[in-house]
C-alpha cells in the first residue's frame, strides 16, 4: 500500500545510480572507484532524508490545505527546482558571484578543479547559514506565536509563548536579537555579510508573506489556509525547501567534491521526502497524530539555531539530524500516547481530513 508513493522516488534513484555509475567509471576506471562513488551517492541520499524528514511534515501542513492545481505544481515544477535548481544551479550560482565568474566558467571549474570549487563554496558559508537560520527561524517562531494555535505539545515552552503572540513584530525582534549577538562573536567582516544575509532571510519571509496577502486579499498569512492555495503558497513552499537545502549541500562536501555526484545523492534525498509528504497528506498523518507537525516546528527551530550559530562553532551535520528526527520521534511517541487516552478525537481529526476529498495525486 505505501510502496505506491515510493515507486517515482525508486526509479528516479535507480537512474541517478546508473549516472553515478557512469561518471564512477569514467572518472577512476576501476570497479572498486565505481563502487566507492556509489557508495558515496547513496549516503548522500540518506543524509538528505535524514535532515529534511521535518522538511516533509511542514510541507505536509502547507499543501493539505492547498488546491489540486498548485498541489500538482509543487509535485513536478518543485522537484525540478529541487533537484536542479538547487543541487546544481544553486552551489554554481555561489560560485560564479564568490570568483566573478559567468555561468560556463563556473560549470568549468565545477567539472575541471573541485577543490577550488569546494573552497569558494565553502567560503560563502557565512552569508548561506545568516539567510536560511533567519528564514527558518520565522518559519518556526511563526508556528508558535500563531493566533489561531491553540493546542500545546510542550506546555511549558508553548503557553508562555501563546501569551506573547499579540506582541507586533516580536518573531522580527528575537531573530534580528540572535543575529546581532552571534555577529558580536565573529571577525568584523564576516559579521557585516553574516547581518546583511540574516536581514535578506527576513525580508525574504515578509515578502512571501506580503504576496499571499495581496494575491488572497483578505488579509490572512501566508501560512494560512486561503494563501496556501495557490502561488503565495508555492513560493514559500520553494524557499522553505531551499533554506533546508543549504546545510545539506555545505555539508555534502564532507564526503565529496564533486558537484555533479553531490547533486545525484541530494536529489535522490529530495525525491524520498516529496513521496514522504504525499504520504502524510493522502493518510491524514498529521490530523491523526497530533503533536507531529509540533515536533517538525521544534526541528526548525533548532536547525534555524544551528544554522545561526555554525558561523562561530563547527556543529556536524550528523548531530543536525539527530536532534531533528529526536525531536519529530518524541512528538510522535507523544501522539500515539494521546492517542490511547484519547481515541475518539484521534479517530474524528484523521476521518475529517480523509472525508474532505482531498488528494495530492490529482
């Protein structure tokens, strides 16, 4: 039953295997070096899903709200934009404004000198974790501090913040507060990009934000069932996933250089978390497991504080991970427990979500 949203995500991996073959033989000549990049593709591909798990759960959010036609766009414009956007055009686009390079002679230089490719992606890792850490963490803090939340995971973090959330402009404030403080503890340089890249993160926020409230005109958020259903919702369903894109692809380095065998590990991660979000929308996951879409909010919180403060202390993608899917298993465990005490309310928020009608396949 749930092999039928993977099938797209197996053959999609299939040929980025074969590729990756092709290039392994191509550039070692050997078996064992044929062998050696397979491997290396296919952690990648776990690392991705590793990371971006809570990635699936808040697009989850977004899109069961949203409308056939743009629900169907995100499933094939978004991948493309995922896939190649991202993991290729993205990292070249560093590259070509870090070297003053055009397009072709940074494709050039990805293909002809990884190593120096690496560095000058490497060296933009200050302006990447102040723009994705500051978008993140509105996204996350705008969870929280929602007027219209009224159901609390963790009381005691939650409550207090439900008691803030009538306070203008207090998610801008605390955002805007962290990067100064971070900015104090890194070489003046860096500092003035890594402020500069935070303050674009939030512009980026507001402007989505500002687009869903002139294309629906009723004032509501981006986040909000009506902006959710068409292009408003789109744009921010495409930046949320870049910004969990970037620790992904600095951190795909660790294991190689290579920009076109990065792009095949990654985009095999992106296809298994869009199958993964198709799941949660079409079974009603986050209605019948309620504290869920909490624990995705906690994640990105806590991936926006990583992402802040890998500009001054060296924090390994592995831990990243950890604290993500740590996070989205208690608030799980935490589900299934309310759950048994609960039945009936479990039971009627899931059939409400299967009753409606809605399906992300159409």
């Amino acid at each position: 039953m749930l092999l039928k949203y993977y099938k797209g995500s197996f053959v999609f991996t299939a040929l980025c295997l074969a590729i990756a073959a092709w290039l392994g033989f191509q550039s070692t000549g050997t078996l064992p070096g044929t062998l050696g990049i397979l491997w290396i593709v296919l952690v990648l591909g776990v690392l991705e899903v590793s990371l971006s798990f809570d990635n699936a759960v808040v697009n989850a959010t977004v899109l069961r709200d949203m409308d056939d036609k743009w629900r169907h766009r995100f499933l094939t414009w978004g991948i493309l934009i995922a896939v190649f956007g991202m993991r290729i055009v993205f990292p070249l686009a560093i590259v070509a404004l870090a070297a003053h390079l055009g397009p072709v002679e940074a494709v050039k230089l990805a293909a002809g000198d990884p190593v120096r490719y690496e560095q000058i992606i490497t060296s933009a890792h200050v302006g990447i974790s102040g723009f994705g850490g500051s978008f993140l963490a509105m996204v996350g803090l705008g969870f929280f501090l929602d007027e219209d939340k009224d159901e609390h995971w963790i009381g005691a973090i939650e409550r207090p913040l439900a008691a803030l959330r009538k306070i203008a402009g207090l998610a801008t404030g605390i955002v805007l507060l962290a990067l100064y403080v971070i900015a104090q503890s890194i070489p003046a340089a860096d500092a003035m990009t890594f402020i500069t890249s935070g303050i674009f993160g939030l512009l980026t926020y507001i402007a989505v934000h500002a687009i869903g409230v002139v294309l629906e005109g009723d004032g509501d958020a981006v986040t909000g069932a009506a902006a959710r259903s068409g292009l408003a919702a789109f744009l921010y369903l495409e930046v949320l996933d870049a910004s969990f894109s970037f620790d992904g692809v600095i951190g795909a380095f660790a294991l190689s250089n290579n920009l076109f065998i990065i792009a095949l590990g990654l985009g095999i991660g992106a296809m298994f978390v869009r199958s993964m979000t198709i799941m949660l929308v079409d079974h009603g996951t986050l209605a019948q497991y309620r504290y869920l879409e909490h624990g995705a909010f906690y994640a990105i919180v806590a991936l926006a504080a990583i992402m802040l403060l890998s500009v001054r202390f060296h924090i390994p993608e592995t831990i990243t991970g950890l604290i993500g899917a740590t996070l989205i298993g208690l608030s799980f465990w935490a589900s299934v427990r309310s759950n048994r005490k609960h039945p009936d309310a479990g039971a009627h928020e899931a059939g409400a979500i299967h009753g409606s009608g809605t399906s992300i396949g159409g």
